[in-house]
C-alpha cells in the first residue's frame, strides 16, 4: 500500500491542535503522582501497550521513583486505519505477572475494546490486580462496556479521531507534539 505524504502532512497542517506539548507534559506528571502513591510498594509488572502506548510509557516511566519490571504487549484493532476491527494479538506478554498487580500503559480509552481484552487476558493469566493508565480518555457513550473506566487518566478529549504522542493517523504522526484532532472527523 502506498502513502499519500502530501495527504498525511495535510492532515496535520489542518488539524486542530486539542492539547499543547505543555498540557500534556503536565497531564503525565499529574498521572505519574497519582501512580507513585497509589502503587510503590506493590511491586507491579508494567507492560506498555504497543505502539500506541510507546510514547506515554517513556514519558511516564521516568517520573515513577520505585521498582517495577517493564515489558510490553501489542494488541491491536487498528492495523493503521482509522476504525477498528477485530482484536488481533501481535505480541502477548513474556514476563509472568502471576499474583502480581499490573500496570497497563495505553495511549487511548476511545471505545475500548481493546483495553478491555488486555484486562480480561491478565486477569484470566493470574494477576493479582490490574490498574490501567491511559494518556487520553475519549469522552462519548460508546464504551464498550459502561463500567470501564481507566484508573490514571491524563487528559480528556472530544470525540473526534486524534493523534499525537503515540496516537497515530493511519500509522503516521504518533510523534506529533501535542494532542491533535483531524478535521472533519
């Protein structure tokens, strides 16, 4: 499949810009201070959702000041398009996790179908706990099930389709500087 660049930088010339480089710097601080306190002495076993996850983690890991074993996970829906299909596992987790709390590290709560199954597949493995933070909680009705919730949220958004800071645009833009919304959609 080939690329339209001149379409993707489109995009982003277009694109409305819904939280600065600086708001998010800051929602990941605020998100870091809440893990810090909430999970220091659990010991948990973090895994970083790829790709999207990929930038939020960096930026939150170094901010959390206690012990914890990192690995990651790839599970997606997306396959570089803008609607997401069925769960397709790229890469389940290697570290055991068994009696452990785990730490989730995504970039999005949109509908959460994803999220979800990630949930459910470490419960299921024998996690003793699972929290969940992401960087950007969706604001809609369209959960898939109204009692999922993200335990650490940085930021809240419209419900248009965003990218930036790991979010991406038909696989592009996921190093964009803040958090921004695609016109039109």
């Amino acid at each position: 499949m080939s690329i339209d660049l001149a379409h993707i930088r489109q995009v982003m010339a277009e694109a409305d810009c819904l939280h600065t480089e600086a708001e998010v710097e800051a929602a990941i601080e605020a998100v870091a201070g809440k893990i810090n306190a909430d999970l220091a002495e659990r010991n948990p076993v973090v895994f970083c959702v790829m790709n999207g996850g990929l930038i939020f983690s960096g930026k939150l890991l170094t901010r959390l000041s206690f012990p914890l074993e990192l690995s990651y996970l790839h599970a997606t829906r997306y396959r570089n398009e803008t609607s997401g299909g069925d769960l397709f596992w790229k890469a389940k987790p290697e570290i055991s996790f068994i009696d452990r709390d785990v730490l989730i590290i995504d970039d999005i709560l949109d509908e959460g179908h994803t999220l979800g199954a990630i949930i459910d597949f470490c419960r299921h493995a024998g996690a003793a706990a699972v929290h969940t933070a992401v960087l950007v909680d969706k604001d809609h009705q369209r959960k898939a099930r109204p009692d999922l919730k993200a335990d650490y949220v940085g930021l809240n958004c419209s419900d248009r389709y965003v990218f930036g800071y790991g979010m991406d645009y038909k696989g592009y833009w996921r190093n964009a500087p803040g958090i921004y919304a695609v016109k039109g959609l």
